[in-house]
C-alpha cells in the first residue's frame, strides 16, 4: 500500500465527486486499486482496474461525494502487488469543487472525461497518481497560478517499502512558472508541466532568466529548473514541427500550426528516450543559437530527419522566373564536362537575381521533384548546374526537360547541434539544410547521412558521412578544406557538387586518413581534389573539373587515388583547367582501370601530367613513374602495384605460376610471379622472397 496526504493552504471546502483510473501501459494479474481516504480513513470512493488490463483501459467511481472541510487531510491509498512493483504504471484522477478564499468553483482534474469548468473559476485541485514505483499528488491549475490564494503545500507523509513520495503542484505550460507563488516553497519543491510532460524543480539560484529549461521563480534568488528526463508520450510522435518565428515550447510541435520554437526544447523532450518509429522533424527559422544536444537511442533501422521546409516563406523572385528554356548533359570527351540549363525569362543573369548565392537549391516542381544547386553563371541567361537528382539520401540522376518549371529556394539554416551517441548518429539525417560551420563541438559526433543539402564554405574539417546530392562549398585562394573529419571515412553519392567559394579556381577539397568513395556525375567548380597523408579516394564514374587552376586530382604523400571510368570511358572530363589534371608526389599513386588515358579534360597545360615534380604529355601514359615511388599507372602493366591487379582478366580465371627455385639455380636464376594481364599473356613480377 502507497499512502500520501495534500494539505493545501487557503483551502476552506472541497468536496470530490469522482475518482478515474487508468491503465498507461497495461496492467498484470493483480492491478491497482484506489481508494480516497479522508483523516487516514477509507471512504467510500474507490475503483479497481481489472486484471490484465490494455493500456488506456479506464474504471471511475462517480456514485460516492465526500466532503472535506479547512484542516481535513487528503490521502489517497493505492495498493498493488508487490511483484508487479515498477511494471504496470497507471493514473489517478479525483474530480470535484473546492472553495479558496470564499472563491468557489468546480476544477477540471487531470485524467479522463473531466466535468466542465464552472464559468468564472479560478482554481482547482487533483491528485495524480503516476509510475508504479513513485507516487505523486499534485495540484493542477486551470488558470493563472496568482489567481489560486495558494500559497504552499502539504508535508509528504511516510510511505511503505521505502517508496518516496513526492508532493508538487502541476501546471499547464513552463510559461506560467514565474507567477506562480512560490513564497512558502522550500528547495526541492516539484511541478509537473503537462504541456511539457516535463518536471521541474524549485534550486536557489543567482540566475534571473528564462532560458529553454530554467524559469526563474516569484522569490528572488530562486529558479524552477527543468529535471533531465525525456517524454515517452513525445517519443512516440513520428512528426514534429519547429518554427524559431511562430513556434512556443508549450506547444505540442505536431503540426505546422502548433510548432514548437526550439530544437533545445525537443531534445529536452527526447532526451534518453528510446525512439522506434521513422520521425521527421520539420524546420523554419531556426535561431542561430538553437543547439539542442540529442541523447535519444535508436533501434536498428530507425531514422531520425531533420528536414528543412521549403515554401514561400523562403523562395527566390517567386513568379518571375522559373521555366526550363533548354538543358544539356555532358557528351564524351575532352571540354565537355557541363550540364547547362537555360532560363530566358531571367530578369538579367542568374547571378542579378541571386541564384549563385550561398544556400540556394533549386527544385523542379512540375513533375516528380528533382533538385540541384548553380555551379557557374556562364551569361546568356545559361547557368551550369550540378545533376539533378530525386530527394532523399538514394537519390536517382535524372534530366530537365524543355517548359519544365522549377523554383529556387534559400535553405533553412540549422546550427551546430550535439549529438551523444555514434548510433544515433548514424541514423540521423539531415535533408533540405544550410547547416553552414555546424561541424562537431569539442569532437562531439554530427549526422552521417546528408541528402540536399549545402555545406558553407569554411577551413577545416567536413565532418564525416554519406552526402548525397549536396553542395559542399569549398573556400578558395589555395586553403584547404578537409573531408572527412577526424577518424571518419565518407561517401558523396551522385549529383554532389563541390563549388568554390570566390571564383578564383584554387580552392582544395583534401580527402585524408581514411577512405571515401566518390561516385558518378560529382562536379567539382574551381576545386581541386586531393588525397593526402595515407588517404585512400576512389572516384567511379565521370568526374566534372572545370576551371581549376590548380591540378584537378593529387595524390600526396603515400596516398592513392583509383579511378574507374564511367560513361566517357575517360573518367575526369571537364573544360576551362589551367593547371595539371594529375599530379602525384611523395610516394602518391593514382590507379586507373582503362586503357584509355583517365583524363580527358580540357586544359592549356600541355604537359598535365605531374610526378614528382616532372611533368609529361597524355602520351607518356599508360604509366609515369617518379623518383619518390610515386606514380601513374595503369592497373596490370608491367610495375603497377601487385595489390591492384584485375581479379577478372579477359582471358579466363586468375591462375598463378610461381618459380621459387633457389636463388642461382639453372633453372630460375631469378625467382617470379606470373599472373594473367588480360589480354592473353602474363605479367610477371620479380619475387620479394
């Protein structure tokens, strides 16, 4: 048996008229009973839920009233088999009228069917019972606190089997907290916010604000502070709006009307809570101080959204232009790297009317959406473009059409967020978002999935992950920028552009420690790719380098770049290079998988390739070795390292010969390894052993 007792002060009636209740979760074999008592007597209002219950299953008790005048105790007894303690959590609900300083009126109560509200009322009582480990009794106020006349609660009475009770008042939003009166309050004291499902608690404090989880108090030097708790009720809400404009944190964020203002407030409401449904998360008007820090858990399979809303609110030049007049992809061969599309109802360029601005994306929007960002304003009323591709973080390349209509949209902004766990954040995603410097705070963990979004130009590092159809803006005069961030390696998916943040056609983009993939249709404008101190990058499929003026790919120090063509059979393809397509030093490699020379983008260097230094024609190709170990080569010629080497050759399976008889001996005067090239002979390789 559980017992507590309410004394509230200024109370000078109150008569309770019916008693609710429910099961939360479902009960066991043996579930509550509840039963009001009055001066440590059992009434006559009691209910008791049946065995093996449902969640939501409710009982009521509305035939009994008791009446409870000025110095009456208030308990309320709940009993419940010790073996079910902590797994069958349920609430009580008491209804009735109280009279409060010669005010009268009826009071709402907290739990289901409640009566109506007398007109006029100002105040109201109910105990809720919750978690079946913990009993709580708490007032609940319908209206402004300063209206109540109350002004302090009962003492916790003892309670069996060591339970702790908690006595604390219950208030609709966080917002009325700091009018309500406090004077008689001592540390420790305990409100249950119902907007919120969240608890605070009454600290002395020399802090006077309100921040996302601390209000400060009626009493000077004290403050309600938010208890570190999740909501199980939000984490079970598979939709969430938040709006920095229009939102309120007592709002429920589940729909576009009721938003929430905060990300701060939403990782209050899912913190150390389990997750297990797809949740998406919708974003507007963001504050640039909203870092909210995620601990929610995640089951397999479970993905978390960030998702950035594109409507009028964030449209560019609505209605003045924003109809495809032509679109060209790219032919095969040198100089032809560009997928242009052509607007002539354009005002001026696209440049005048904004569209190469930092954070724009473009979506077409009559027919199935496909998005893309502005890589070069080339005049004529004609912009190269990244590929268009579907949404989504498996998104498909796709092409414009003639009359196609699109719109362009400057993304929503969100700032750096804090993120607890590497599950979760493998499993969260960011999509249609400017998330501009928000890499990790203090090595903290980021998202790994990214799909449309932009990444603002910045020194450094990038974290981590798999981007898909993003724009990461890379800054320019020769600083570099590094991907991935720290220990992580990366994979940018079709349609990725990597754009320079000044047209100066120096910026790097430097793929470091650890592998990433690059795959098919990436652009990269005014930026050069390198590998760099033991950096592994493999590129499949056609790469567009334009207007560089550094070398387009470079493999640094014991790094390796693979290349494995794509459509153009020719892999790095592009136009308006001035500066080597290939450079490689210190110990660099660059592996390719075709006879056909790997570059085929146009430059004024006539010499493009570059090892160690020396610089050669296409011609010197299918391999260039250099002084250093560094090399170009083609993988199964003679000298291409031995880890490279075709698995499938033309010729049939791989078979090995081997001599291994000793060294000076008639036979093998030198010990080898023969391995089919392809092409019907053998390549052999001196033995090491």
């Amino acid at each position: 048996m559980r017992k507590l007792m309410l004394v509230a002060a200024g109370v000078t009636a109150m008569t309770i008229t019916g008693l609710y209740l429910s099961a939360t979760v479902g009960t066991g074999l043996t579930p509550p009973t509840a039963t009001l008592m009055k001066n440590g007597v059992a009434t006559a209002i009691t209910c008791t839920l049946p065995p093996s219950a449902a969640a939501g299953t409710t009982v009521a008790d509305t035939a009994h009233s008791v009446t409870y005048a000025a110095g009456d105790t208030f308990d309320l007894r709940l009993t419940q088999d010790v073996a079910l303690e902590g797994s069958a959590p349920f609430t009580a609900t008491l209804e009735g009228s109280l009279s409060a300083g010669g005010v009268g009126g009826g009071f709402p109560g907290y739990g289901p069917a409640p009566p109506a509200v007398a007109a006029g009322s100002a105040a109201g009582v109910s105990a809720l019972v919750s978690r079946a480990d913990h009993t709580h009794a708490q007032d609940f106020f319908a209206g402004p606190p300063t209206a109540m006349g109350i002004s302090q609660v009962g003492a916790v009475t003892s309670a069996s089997r060591g339970d702790h009770g908690h006595v604390m008042l219950t208030i609709g939003n966080a917002s009325d907290l700091p009018s309500l009166t406090a004077t008689a309050m001592v540390d420790g004291t305990i409100i249950y916010c119902s907007a919120r499902d969240a608890y605070f608690h009454l600290v002395s404090s020399a802090l006077a604000t309100n921040t996302w989880d601390t209000f400060a108090a009626s009493v000077a030097g004290k403050q309600w502070q938010r208890l570190n708790e999740g909501s199980v009720k939000a984490a079970a809400q598979a939709t969430w709006f938040v709006d920095g404009s229009a939102g309120n944190d007592d709002a429920t964020g589940a729909t576009s009307g009721t938003p929430l203002k905060t990300l701060k407030e939403l990782s209050l409401r899912l913190g150390l809570v389990e997750v297990r449904q797809n949740t998406t998360i919708n974003l507007k008007n963001v504050g640039a101080t909203d870092t909210g820090t995620w601990t929610y858990r995640l089951p397999a399979n479970i993905l978390v959204s960030f998702v950035g809303t594109l409507d009028s609110s964030n449209q560019i030049g609505a209605g003045t232009f924003g109809t495809v007049a032509s679109f060209t992809v790219p032919g095969v061969g040198a100089g032809t790297g560009d997928v242009n599309f052509s607007d002539t109802s354009i005002p001026t360029s696209f440049t005048a009317s904004g569209l190469l601005s930092a954070g724009v994306i473009f979506k077409r929007t009559n027919s199935t959406a496909l998005y893309w960002f502005a890589a070069k304003d080339k005049g004529s009323k004609t912009c190269r473009i990244s590929r268009p591709t579907t949404a989504g973080s498996t998104g498909v390349l796709t092409a414009l059409a003639v009359n196609d209509t699109y719109a362009a949209y400057t993304l929503p902004t969100i700032p750096v967020q804090r993120f607890t766990s590497q599950q979760g954040c493998r499993q969260t995603q960011y999509q249609f978002l400017n998330y501009g410097g928000a890499v990790a705070i203090g090595g903290q963990l980021t998202p790994m999935l990214y799909a449309n979004c932009w990444r603002a130009a910045a020194t450094g590092n990038v974290n981590g992950g798999r981007f898909a159809g993003c724009c990461i803006e890379v800054t320019s005069n020769t600083a570099t920028t590094f991907l991935p961030r720290d220990n992580v390696s990366a994979q940018f998916s079709s349609g990725c552009i990597f754009r320079e943040s000044a047209a100066t056609g120096d910026a790097i983009a430097s793929f470091f420690w650890h592998s990433t993939g690059v795959q098919a249709f990436t652009t990269f404008q005014g930026v050069s790719a390198q590998a760099f101190d033991g950096g592994y990058l493999s590129i499949e499929g056609d790469w567009y380098h334009n207007d560089t003026t550094i070398p387009c790919v470079d493999a640094q120090f014991s790094s390796v770049v693979q290349l494995s063509f794509g459509t153009s059979n020719a892999c790095l393809i592009g136009s308006g290079n001035t500066s080597k397509l290939a450079r490689v030093a210190n110990a660099g490699r660059i592996e390719y998988f075709n006879a056909t020379p790997f570059v085929a983008g146009s430059t004024s260097d006539a010499n493009p390739i570059q090892v160690d230094g020396a610089s050669s024609a296409l011609a010197s190709l299918p391999k260039v070795v250099g002084s250093t170990g560094s090399g170009v080569y083609l993988v199964g010629t003679a000298g291409s390292p031995f880890l490279y080497v075709s698995a499938t050759p033309a010729n049939g399976a791989v078979t090995v010969t081997m001599n291994n008889a000793p060294a000076g001996s008639p036979a093998a005067p030198v010990r080898y390894v023969q391995i089919p090239d392809g092409a019907g002979g053998t390549l052999t390789i001196a033995s090491l052993t």
